[in-house]
C-alpha cells in the first residue's frame, strides 16, 4: 500500500507509491551517452571560454593555455554577474533589485570521455577543494550572501555541454530551500537542543536500513522520505554548518564516498543522468549549532508533473529502503 512520509527537516511530505514500485533495471533507458564533437572544455580550446578565474596547473603552464588539470572559469551565459551594485528597489508591492552574483564553471578534466565518478581519487578531492577554495573567496563580497554549488550530468539533468564539469552560482540574497531547511533545524534545535541532522545520523546508523555505506567520517544513506528514487544523501559524521571549514583531510574521505556512490549509482542504474547540489550555511552566518551542511544527489529518474507542481508533494515508485539495499548489494 502506498505511503505518506514527512520529511523531517523542512515538513514536506512525499508519497511512496509501491503499487507503482519500480526496480533499478527500468529505469536503464535513461543512459547518458557522449558524442563527442566540438567542445569549449576541452584542451586547446581555452580561447574558446571566458578567461580562467583558477587553474591547478602542474607543470606551471601560463594561464588559458593546455598544461591544466582542472579550470575554474565564469560561464559564458552568466545567470548573474559581478558588476554593479545591487540597487534594490520597490515597484508598488513589489521588491527587485539588479542581478548581482557569480556563475561559474568547473571544468574537472581535461578528459571529454571521462566522467567524475573515472577520475582518480586526488583529481575528485581537487574538484572539492576548488568548491571550497571558491566558496572561501567569494565570501570577501559582503555583498553575497549565499553560494550554491551543483553539478548537472547528462542533458535530462540540465547539462548543455556533456564535457563533466560542475557549476556554483553566488547569489546577493538566501534561497527559500535554504531558509526552509535553516528554519526546519532551528525549530528542532530549539525543542530538544541537538542538530536534526545529527540525530538523522544516529539514526540511521542504528537502524542500518537506509544507509548505503559510510566510514569514521562521512556517511551515505538513502533519505527516509526522498523526492526521487535513488535519493542519495552525504553527510559528514562530525557536525558542520559551513562547507567552507571542510579540511584537507576531509575532503580526501569526501572524494572516497562520492567515487563509491556514484561507482553504485552508475552500475545500478546504468549510468543515468543525475544532480547532486551541497546544502551549506549561508556565507556570511557565524558557525551555527543546529545547521549541518551535506550533499543531495539525485538521479534524473523520473518527471516531475502536474500533480507535484500543483501540491508540492513528489510521487517516489521506490522506498528508500529497496533502494540502500540494492545499492549495498553491487559489487565495486
């Protein structure tokens, strides 16, 4: 029989709908596949991008040239810019203001063919260092208040360019899912003085029956009410607000669970096009108790319809728990 589930955090409900349960093997037709062809990612084509904001160069090759293995650049089609000032004003009941921020783009490998889950484990670790070392630099600009970091692969998901690459996006003011989720945590924190997110560990830890694998310091469970099928979340075990404080350290163990879920994801369900977004704390907030940034990942599965658009409820054909144990069960 199908299900309502709360999620606990924000109060959104979802419906499992088991009678329209699904196993991994139909949702196969969704495979990305890569072409090939021209491509302004790809080496010797750096003239082809606006000029590099950060590169990790190796071999210390002069900048917009070959010689990277990794390119920081703002993207061509900015859906804000730097420039100006942010001019809020009022138009009647309506509030606007200039669209001041950043947009950039993550070039992770030089590699066309390869995706992030082939890399190696120091170039994925580099891919989140750079997250970090950005988020640290952005947060100079009082006038910022917000970067969200997110990657979309395969076209389903929102890629225009099928060269792997992530984006982040730094907006002047803090997105509602933010503030929903901030609001969520705070309302819990202030009843029984602990981190949702933290008990969300425990948790699922006792239990064992979402949890798709972990280690001493970050763990991946499937969430107890997900929006979509094969919902992945990865949480850092000790509590952090801000992803920015993530230490060199961690970010090697980062690097090792993200290489293993999508290893998982990807033989599971054969390659399909995904989203995954870091849910942090807002760049100019102090350290905050009750907040723990994570990642949300998340399969291109399914559509979103009428029915979710109309109520804000997600139809889900596959229970967390079906889903971590089917994941559990692929052999790297």
């Amino acid at each position: 029989m199908p299900e309502l589930r709360k999620d606990p955090v924000i109060g959104r409900w979802v419906i499992i709908s088991t009678e329209r349960g699904k196993r991994p093997s139909d949702f196969a037709d969704t495979q990305v596949k890569k072409e090939g062809g021209f491509c302004p990612f790809c080496y010797n084509n750096e003239d082809k991008t606006p000029p590099e904001i950060f590169a990790i160069r190796p071999d210390k090759s002069q900048r917009d040239k070959p010689g990277w293995t990794l390119r920081v650049v703002p993207n061509k089609f900015p859906a804000l810019r730097v420039e100006g000032q942010l001019n809020r004003q009022g138009e009647g009941i309506y509030d606007k203001m200039n669209g001041v921020g950043a947009h950039e783009v993550v070039i992770e490998t030089p590699d066309h063919f390869k995706d992030l889950e082939d890399l190696e484990i120091p170039t994925i670790r580099d891919v989140f260092w750079v997250f970090r070392e950005r988020m640290l630099d952005l947060k100079k600009d009082i006038r910022l208040k917000y970067v969200m970091v997110f990657k979309n692969y395969g076209q389903a998901a929102g890629a225009s360019l099928e060269h792997t690459h992530s984006q982040l996006i730094a907006t002047p003011i803090i997105p509602k899912t933010v503030i929903e989720e901030m609001e969520g945590s705070r309302a819990y924190f202030g009843f029984k003085d602990r981190c949702i997110f933290c008990d969300i560990i425990r948790q699922e830890i006792t239990s064992n029956a979402r949890v798709v694998c972990d280690d001493e310091f970050f763990i991946a469970l499937e969430p107890y009410a997900p929006r979509f099928p094969f919902e992945t979340w990865i949480l850092p075990k000790q509590h952090f607000s801000h992803y920015e404080t993530i230490s060199d350290d961690l970010l090697q163990h980062l690097a090792l669970i993200m290489k293993e879920i999508l290893g998982r994801i990807n033989m599971a369900l054969n390659h399909p096009p995904y989203n995954f977004v870091i849910h942090t704390s807002p760049l100019q907030d102090e350290p905050d108790e009750s907040y723990h940034w994570h990642i949300e990942f998340m399969p291109k599965l399914t559509r979103v319809a009428g029915f979710e658009w109309g109520t804000g409820f997600y139809i889900n054909p596959t229970s967390p728990e079906d889903a971590a144990q089917y994941l559990k069960q692929i052999t790297l």
